[in-house]
C-alpha cells in the first residue's frame, strides 16, 4: 500500500525543467569546445567593430541634410505643395482604419501597436517643417481615437470599417488626381507630378489589387476543363514568366505609344501600373495553382456529396484551402513587387529610387550618396519587413502549418 502512494506521488510531480538558462545555453552552443570558443570570440570581435564603424559614421560623419533638406521630395516628388492636404487626408483616413480594425479585431498586440504609433512620433520629432508635426501629432490622436471607438463599438463598427478598407484605394486615387478644373477645390494634378515614396506606394497597391484577381483567374483557367480557356491561361503565364519585368516597362513605356493613332496618349504612370500588373499576375497564377494542386482530391468529391455545384465548391471549400496554404508564397511575392517597382526609374518615372538619382545629380548633393542610399535603403527594408510581420501574424491566426 505505502509502494502504491508513492509510485502514485511520484506520477503526479511536474516533468523537470531541462532549459539550461542564458549561462548554460552559451556553454552548450557556443562554448562547448575549443575552436567553437575561438569562432565564438572573433565573430563577436568582428561584429563588435563593425558596428562601431557603422555607428561613428551614422553619428560623426553622415551629412543628413541631404535628407533633412529634401524629406518632402523624397515623400512626394513634385506634388504642387499647395496640394499636400490631399496626401494627409489620405493618410488620416488610413489612421481611422487602422485604428478601428486594431480596436474591433486585433486588441491584443500592445508592442506591435506602440511601434506603429511611435513612428510618427519620431517622424514629427525630426521633422524640419512645423506643418508635417503637427499632421504626424494628429495622425497619432486620430488613430488613437478610432481604437476607443473600435473597442467601444465592437461588432457594430464591423461592416463600416470593411466596406471603409474597400473603397479605401479608389478613394485615395481620386483624391490625389483629383476631379475639378484648376478653379476647383480638387484640381486635376498630372501623375507625372507624383513621385517619391507616393508614387512606389501608388504602384505596389494598384498592382496588388488588380494581379491577384487576375492571377487567380489564370490559375483557375489554366486547370480548367475547357481547352481554349486552359490554352490561353498556359499561353499568358509561361509568356509573360519567360520575360523580365523591366522588359515589359520598356515595352509599355516605348512601344505602346507606336501603335496609338495620332495625338492619343496614355499616361505613362498608367502604362507602369498595367505593365506591373500583367507581369504581377502571371506569377501570381503559378503561386495561387501550387495551392491548389495541394488539396486533396477527397475535398471536391465531398463537396460534390452534400450537393455544392462547381462553383460553389471552388469559391466555399477549395479556394479558402489553397489560399491559406500559400500565404507566405503570395506575401513573398508582394514583398518583391513592392521593391521591383524600382525598375519604374529607368522609364523616367520618379519614383523613390528616381528622385534619390535626381537628388545625386544635384551638384550640392552629388557627394552624399551613401546617405541618400542607406535612407532610401532603411525605407525599403522597413516597409517590407512590416509587411513579412503581418504575414507571421497572419498565419499564426489561420494556424497555417499547425492545423
């Protein structure tokens, strides 16, 4: 009897902890043997010294007032600065959506929230004009207040806040182009007057919002039973996948304007945007397919089995599966088209990368490269790595890889 509570005392006592501890993590991974201890040191010592470098030349001796002087050209290129109310306009609506998806769906994330919100803390800290302080300031405030709200509202702020995200983009377009006559209070500002950050931002949402419904088409189309619809499908991707992307801008940019009748033109920016788009959708398509091939053949015959037609099959119960299962693929893909639209800058467009030439070629600036770059080179990264993190937290959310 006394052997019997033992061994039953000894079931209940909690698994020993075999986490060695910072001291013990260091000794098993870095210090468990000689020449792991001596790799161990001049790496440290290595990356010690670079980061010096790096720091004395960020601190004592980058000039940033190549950056400081031109902040508003890097953001906007030539928008008319008499206009720029447009930009902030669209930048305080975007700080009510967020603030109101953060408070109805996301709550949770305090880190992650003080981050985006200390952003333009810092933006308004640093900048030089006392006008965009007291945009960023209000940016802030507004965000702030639409989180309260979302809290506060809840489910009934839901449909408000998705049909606000869909007609979001369109609304931004037309507010930066504007509707009226020079006289009016929207004037019409040609794009070849968008730049800077503004205009890499225009080209990665439209080309994203336009390729993945394509995209998705093809990829449906190219497993279609139908054989023009499958041919043609095949025919697009493997075309427009065997060529790069800056030959379809060329194509665009040059050749384009040759097969338009006499005094029709296209605007150039517009060109860009299809031209990414067409090229965006084609790899879209192979992404969106490898989901698709991935499930298995059981999900459409039990559909078929409760009575779902073709359609619904896809758009209930196959397309939500594959989907998921190439988020990371999709967002990667994303991620790329964001920094290839780049490539705008050797057809004349001003974009991020454009205006930092067109700075350079300043004979004040010409000799500050390196600050313009890593600047440009930190907006890039950081742009991208946000969205990789909203990709992590994303499938962390739909248990992708767990379930």
């Amino acid at each position: 009897m006394i052997e019997e509570q033992r061994f039953h005392r000894a079931e209940e006592l909690p698994p020993p902890d075999e986490r060695p501890g910072l001291l013990g993590w260091l000794r098993r991974n870095l210090f468990n043997n000689w020449y792991n201890a001596l790799q161990t040191v001049v790496a440290a010592w290595f990356l010690f010294v670079l980061f010096r470098l790096v720091v004395v030349w960020l601190v004592e001796q980058a000039q940033w007032g190549v950056v400081t002087d031109n902040v508003r050209i890097f953001m906007t290129g030539q928008y008319p600065q008499e206009q720029l109310f447009r930009i902030w306009l669209c930048l305080h609506l975007l700080a009510v959506l967020i603030g109101l998806t953060w408070g109805i769906w996301v709550r949770a994330h305090r880190l992650a929230a003080a981050l985006i919100l200390l952003f333009p803390i810092l933006l308004a800290v640093f900048s030089p004009e006392a006008d965009s302080r007291v945009h960023l300031l209000v940016w802030v405030g507004v965000a702030l207040v639409a989180f309260i709200l979302g809290r506060l509202g809840g489910a009934s702020l839901r449909r408000v806040t998705i049909a606000g995200w869909v007609l979001y983009f369109p609304l931004v377009l037309l507010i930066i182009r504007g509707v009226s006559t020079q006289d009016g209070w929207l004037p019409v500002v040609s794009s070849n007057l968008w730049g800077g950050l503004l205009l890499t931002f225009l080209l990665t949402i439209v080309g994203i919002l336009f390729s993945f419904p394509i995209g998705l088409l093809l990829a449906l189309g190219r497993r279609s039973e139908l054989p023009v619809v499958r041919w043609f499908s095949v025919a697009y991707i493997e075309v427009i996948r065997g060529v790069p992307l800056i030959t379809i801008l060329f194509m665009a940019s040059t050749m384009v304007p040759l097969f338009l009748p006499l005094g029709v033109t296209i605007d150039r920016v517009l060109r860009a945007m299809v031209g990414i788009v067409i090229f965006s959708s084609a790899y879209l398509a192979e992404n969106v397919r490898g989901g698709l091939q991935a499930i298995p053949r059981g999900q459409y015959e039990a559909a078929h089995a409760i009575g779902l037609s073709s359609i619904q099959t896809m758009t209930l119960i196959i397309l939500p599966q594959a989907l998921r299962l190439v988020i990371p693929v999709l967002v990667g893909q994303f991620i790329a088209l964001f920094k290839d639209t780049s490539l705008v800058a050797t057809i004349g467009l001003l974009d991020l990368l454009g205006i930092a030439r067109s700075i350079l070629a300043n004979p004040r600036y010409i000799s500050y490269q390196h600050e313009v770059l890593v600047f440009i080179t930190l907006i890039y990264w950081g742009i991208s790595f946000l969205m990789s993190l909203f990709s992590q937290r994303l499938e962390a959310a739909l248990g992708v890889g767990q379930r």
